[in-house]
C-alpha cells in the first residue's frame, strides 16, 4: 500500500527537548516537504528537499532543522530554539514540479509544555 | 511573502444546493495552481493541479476554472452532498514552492 507515515500520530513534549518528527514515504518521489498548520492559518512551508542529501528553508525555517539521507525518509526536528512549537505538522511529497500534485501524509500534532 | 487568498472562509449550504468558492492569487509569473480537498481527521488530497490560463478540469460534481491574467480560480460543486463537507485549500506556484491559501471550509447540511 503505497502512501506517506508519519509518527507518533500525538505528541507531548516539555519545553526546552528537541523532538524528531518521522515522516517515510514509499511513493518513489523526488521532492518532500514539512508544513505547519496553525489554528486560521494557512499550510506555511517550513523545509523541504527536492532530492536526498539537498534540502532548502521555507518560509518559517528558523528552530527547525530536518535531513535527507534516503530518498524515502525526511525527518523533522522541532529544536528548543522554536518559539512556539505546538502546532499540527503535515509532510507532504511529489515527483518534484510544480504540475505534480503533492501527496500528504496524516499528520502530527505536537503539544510543548 | 507571497499571499494567496481564498473566499469565504467558510460556507454552509444546504444538501442539494450547488456552491463556489475563490481563489485569488499575484497574475505574475505563474506556473501551477492546485486544489486539494483536506476532510477532517484525514490527510489532504489533490482535486486537480492546473497550469494554463483558461484550464478547466472536472471530477463528477467538482470542476475548477483557472484565469492566470487576472489571477483567480474557481471551485464549483455541484449539488453538493453531506460527503463534501470538506477545508478546500488552493496553493499557488511561481518561482517557489506551492504556497497555500487559508482554505474554505464547506459544510453541508443534509
């Protein structure tokens, strides 16, 4: 069954802890992208990477840093340096240009205390 | 930043009724829209993904219009159905990576 995962479907952390979130996706895509979504916000971009071990800031990079290893996996990390890090997170995926529909995955919502 | 807005925020119909919603976007440099349907508690999916001025694309009762030279696009849904309760959020590309509208969310009443 071909798709996106993306794990832990909930997530708690304490304030200060860097937290990894998954994201794999078997669909054989080039380009992966982590967004944020904010209640009455917009998807915001917050990195993504067009092929593995390239990857480029988006919009609101600042206190997140990601990798890209394999071409099926880009883990994001929500480090301390991130203000306000509660938010749901969607990563996404697509063959790489823009006329390619992107792919998404079912999300995690991360609650910082 | 670029700014894609779409209207109305949000949209109660009744079963039966057929709706639209807009997507407005900068004319310039244009090179994709796309529409996706996000349903509650599930991921959001592509309706369709446009590139010329003047597209039309249709999917059963959903259909999407696109002007680039004037810079809006529109979802039509006919006779809409309780199943298309749904967030439909456009996303624009130009010289970056899609950047998304806040969405419209589309409740319908059976």
């Amino acid at each position: 069954d071909g798709g996106i995962t993306q794990s832990p479907k909930y997530l708690f952390r304490k304030e200060g802890q860097n937290v990894t979130l998954s994201c794999e996706q078997n669909l054989n895509h080039d380009a992966m992208y982590w967004y944020r979504q904010d209640p009455g916000q917009g998807l915001r971009l917050i990195y993504y990477s067009q092929i593995v071990n390239d990857f480029q800031k988006g919009d609101i990079a600042e206190g997140y840093s990601v990798s890209r290893e394999k071409k099926e996996s880009f883990p994001l990390t929500v480090t301390s340096a991130q203000k306000n890090p509660t938010a749901f997170y969607l990563c996404a995926s697509n063959r790489g240009a823009s006329s390619y529909e992107q792919y998404f995955g079912p999300g995690t919502r991360l609650t910082v205390t | 930043i670029l700014n894609v807005e779409q209207s109305p925020q949000s949209l109660h119909v009744q079963e039966g009724d057929s709706t639209n919603f807009t997507c407005s976007f900068p004319s310039s440099n244009f090179y994709a829209l796309h529409w996706y349907r996000w349903e509650t508690a599930k991921s959001p999916k592509a309706l369709f993904v446009m590139t010329l001025n003047g597209d039309e694309k249709k999917k059963g009762r959903i259909s999407a219009t696109l002007n680039t030279k004037e810079g809006y696009s529109y979802l039509y849904i006919k006779g809409s159905q309780p199943e298309d309760s749904a967030t439909y959020l456009c996303a624009l590309r130009i010289d970056t990576p899609l950047v998304f509208g806040k969405g419209t969310r589309l409740s319908v009443i059976a």
